[in-house]
C-alpha cells in the first residue's frame, strides 16, 4: 500500500513540475519581416526581464545565423502590473558586425 501511495505521490508532484515549467515559457510570434531590412519580434509570458532577455536572446540569434548583428530600431516593454506578464515589441535591423569588411564596387 505505501508503496502505491508514494508511485501516486511521485505522479503528482511531476506533474506539477511539468505544469509550472511549461506555465513558466514565454510566448513568441517568431521573427517577421517588415521589409527593408527590418524586422519584429514579440515576446510575452513572462516576467519584464525574462521577456526582454528572450526577445534580445532571439533577434541576436537570427542575426548572428546572418553573420550580423542586432540594432535597436525601436523596444516597447509593458507590463500589466503582475510579477509575470510582461510583452515586448521589439523592432531590429540585422548590420554588419563592426570592422567587418565589405565589399567594395568593383572600378571600371
């Protein structure tokens, strides 16, 4: 019986963990373009700072796949007042990284 008791116990405490980890992800669209170059991206569920280093996280990897780095175009962060719902709208150009070289037109 205790034997039972503790397998049933055990259950429900994963479960729980489960359910507070997956509770605890934040939500994103994923990066979009907006053409020229630009992009958004927005972050939610989760607290002000987990949200903004997820977002800042995601467009410095989409970047970085692009052998580029993140400018700022324009961040808004809210929050309605709760330790854990925050959102960010985050607009960002992927640059060249500094120093890096480009290609000059060719001379005629």
């Amino acid at each position: 019986m205790n034997d039972k008791m503790s397998i049933v116990n055990f259950k429900i405490a994963l479960s729980s963990i489960l359910v507070i980890f997956l509770a605890s992800c934040v939500t994103t669209s994923g990066v979009i373009s907006k053409g020229n170059d630009s992009y958004a991206l927005k972050v939610s569920k989760g607290d002000a700072y987990k949200v903004k280093s997820s977002a800042y996280r995601i467009a410095g990897e989409f970047c970085a796949d692009q052998e580029r780095v993140i400018r700022t175009i324009k961040e808004d962060l809210s929050s309605d007042g709760s330790s854990s719902m925050a959102v960010i709208d985050l607009d960002f150009q992927c640059i060249p990284k500094p120093g890096a070289m480009t290609a000059k037109p060719a001379k005629s």
